[in-house]
C-alpha cells in the first residue's frame, strides 16, 4: 500500500514534531483521512516518539555552583582592572592605613600571622583585628599610667594638705596652751600671795 | 511558556545589572534541561555535570553578549554544545561507538524499564551529530530555527541530520516498540 501523493506526501516527521503550521497540518490531516499508507505512516513516528518519551530527565548529582560561589569569584586581576576606582579602592586606602598603623604600633616581637594562601579580605581582617588589639591595649596603659598619676599627685596633695592642717592645728594648741598654763600660773602665784600675804599688803 | 520567556528576560536583564540572585535563579531554572542533554551527549554524569557548571560559568562571564534575551535558551545550549565537543575532541579515541553493542532482540512484552534501555541503546549507536539533532528536538523541544543557532548551520542540515535519525531510530526500536504497541508476549 503506497500514497498516491509519492513525493508530495505530507512531512509526517515535521507534522509529528509540531513543526507544521496551522494550514499545513490541516491539510496533511484532511489527506491522511483518505490514505491509509499515511495514516500508517503518522502512527508509526507517533509510536516511536512515545517509545523515545520514556528516556526519564535524571536529576543533578550535585547542584550547579551559583555565581555567589567560590569558583564563580573574579581573579585578582579582574578585580584590580574592573574596581580599581570604584569604592573597593577606599578600601583599599583602608587597608594601607591599617597597615601603616600596625607597622606603626606593631611590637617588634609580635609578627603577624599570613600566609600566601590568604585572601585580601582575609589579611585585612587579620590585620585590622590585630592593629585594633594593640591599639586598644596601649590606650588601657595609657589611661592606666595617666589615672595612676592623677591618684598620687591628688594623694600628695591632700597628705600635704592635711600634714599643714595638722601643724596649724597643733601650733594653736600649743599657743592655747601656753596661754592657759600662764593664766593658771598666775592665778595661783595671786592666790598664794593673798594666803600668806606676801606683797597684798 | 510566553509568561516564563518574560520572566527569564526580567531575570536576565537584572543579572546584566549585577543582581547575583537574578543569575541564581537563572541556573536552577536551567541546570536540569542542560544536565540532561549534556548527559545524553556525552554519556557521562561527571563529564555532563563539568560541562553543566563550565556552561552557566561562561554564560556569567558573557552575558552581555548576548543580543536577544529572548533566545537565551539557545544561547545557552549553544555554549552548552561548544564546551560538550571541546571535551568530545578532547577525548575522540576513547568516545569512538565502534565497539558499542547492538540492541539485544527486544521482540517480547517490554517493560518501562527494557524500553528505556533500549531507546538509550539505540540513542547511543547514531552519530554525535545526529544524537545531538534529536536531543535538541525530541529532548528539549527546540524548533529547527533555535538549532540551527545552537548547532551553527543551516536549518536544512538541521532537518538532515534529525530525519536521518529519526529514521535509524524507528529502524533500530521497531522491534520493541511495535512488540509493545501489539503488546505481544
């Protein structure tokens, strides 16, 4: 059994495919109601194309790593040509005070810890948190040196203060008493000239 | 599907602006569909999945090259082909079909499973060519304009190498299929 069309038979691979417009499929449609080889013909690539239909998408074994991953950052080169004057080069200038600092405040015996496998980010805040540490450990000394100060002078002061207070203290006693022994000595020299009589007369 | 075109256009427009979460989205929306066909191409999970992250890496990097957003998806099957035949080349002596085995006589009721192996079998025997036009048709549903883009010829050797195929492929599985089709046991 063969079409009677031979070579104008409809494309049935493009109609099974969907790849026929609208009038096309209508009329590959309308001639297959009438041919019995084309009608074999289209049900013979819809079978095999249904057969093809049970090959199953497989899921991913592991997901795709997106653009905010690792592998997905830009190299050091691509970040210095696309960024250099965008604001990573304030950070950039942010990274060279602390390091000027650190150097700076640095103790002679406290290296600090990098290795060449660190990222920027990483040495910068390896380097900031240790520049802020020292930083921070000089001004508690110094407050501590300053207050230690302020104590002991504020302590003199008042010892002295009061040693002044003291003696002040002590010297009118001292008057208040000499006083009070001449009064007493010449109450009683008085008395006892009035007793015996010596010079009252 | 037109509203989905919209949204991989917004998704992709926000991406060109540096919105890292618009691309994010772009690739678990596309990861699966590019799996698979790479899967299918180079019959190797690890290889497919290599080339997957190569593939959504360099259409990252390119993405403003890209002229018409509207045809993303055969932008990106586009890379997705030139990383799949980098590697192919790469690898040619190891990948030749010479010695693959012929399809066993499928003759009897299949199962689901029979069946699948058996189109698998037979997708394995046609040429990387040939594979490649019917993943993008049978697989993907690409019309033949998009693959003649991602496959860089003209849409009548696109209609070649896929008719040439389909005609392998009808050959190769009529056994099994029509056996399944009469359901004869």
């Amino acid at each position: 059994m063969s079409c009677k069309l031979e070579d104008a038979r409809p494309d049935w691979k493009a109609y099974t495919l969907g790849e026929l417009d609208a009038p096309a499929r209508r009329e590959a449609e309308a001639h297959a109601a009438a041919c019995s080889a084309c009608q074999e013909e289209a049900a013979g690539w819809r079978v095999t194309l249904d057969a093809m239909a049970v090959l199953k998408e497989e899921e991913l074994p592991r997901r795709i790593a997106f653009v905010s991953d690792k592998v997905f950052e830009p190299t050091w080169w691509q970040r210095l040509t696309q960024g250099f004057l965008r604001p990573s080069f304030a950070a950039a200038g942010v990274i060279a005070a602390a390091i000027l600092v650190h150097a700076f405040v640095r103790p002679a015996g406290a290296p600090v810890n990098l290795s060449p496998q660190m990222s920027a980010s990483a040495i910068e805040e390896r380097i900031t948190a240790q520049v802020t540490a020292q930083v921070a450990e000089r001004l508690r000394a110094e407050m501590a040196a300053a207050v230690n100060t302020a104590v002991t002078k504020a302590v003199a002061d008042t010892e002295k203060r009061d040693d002044q207070r003291t003696a002040s203290l002590l010297a009118a006693t001292e008057r208040r008493y000499a006083d009070a022994a001449d009064y007493l000595n010449k109450q009683v020299t008085h008395m006892y000239a009035l007793n015996t009589g010596a010079g009252v007369r | 599907m037109i509203f989905r075109e919209v949204e991989d256009r917004d998704l992709i427009a926000k991406a060109r602006q540096g919105d890292v979460e618009a691309y994010n989205l772009l690739v678990s929306r596309w990861e699966k569909r590019i799996f698979n066909y790479l899967l299918r191409l180079v019959s190797n999970r690890e290889d497919a999945l290599d080339i997957s992250q190569d593939t959504f890496l360099k259409a990252y990097q390119n993405l403003r090259k890209l002229d018409d957003p509207a045809r993303f998806s055969a932008w990106l099957f586009r890379i997705a082909h030139n990383e799949a035949y980098s590697l192919l080349r790469r690898r040619k002596p190891d990948n030749e079909l010479i010695g693959e085995p012929r399809p066993k006589d499928f003759g009897g009721r299949m199962l689901p499973m029979e069946l699948s192996l058996a189109v698998e079998s037979a997708l394995k025997r046609l040429s990387e060519d040939q594979r490649e036009a019917v993943l993008l048709k049978v697989y993907q549903g690409f019309k033949f304009d998009e693959m003649a883009v991602i496959l860089d010829c003209p849409v009548s050797t696109v209609k070649s190498r896929l008719y040439t195929a389909l005609d392998l492929l009808k050959t190769t599985l009529a056994p099994a299929v029509f056996a399944k089709a009469r359901g004869v046991s």
